[in-house]
C-alpha cells in the first residue's frame, strides 16, 4: 500500500487542479503538487546519500 500512496496524492493534485481551475483557483492545487514533490525529491537524495 505504501507504495501507491504518491501516485494517490499526484492524482488527487491533478483532478483538484482540473475541478478548480474552472473557478480560477487552479493555482492552489499545483502549488501543492509542487510541495510534495519537492518533498520527495529531498527524501530521494538524502535517501541515496546515505546509501554511498
């Protein structure tokens, strides 16, 4: 389960992005999506920095 759960949230961010765009707070959701994968990409290279 553990491993679906960023494809969940991504998914999430993008329909959150399409349902709200139409409201012109489409902003919101991407900023989010930014976040997250900005997130994970920090705990990917501290992740292969301790593998070294």
């Amino acid at each position: 389960m553990g491993k679906y759960v960023p494809h969940v949230i991504i998914l999430a961010c993008l329909v959150a992005t399409f349902f709200m765009y139409n409201h012109q707070l489409g902003a919101i959701p991407l900023l989010t999506l930014a976040a997250y994968l900005f997130y994970l990409g920090t705990k990917q290279a501290i992740y292969l920095k301790k593998s070294k």
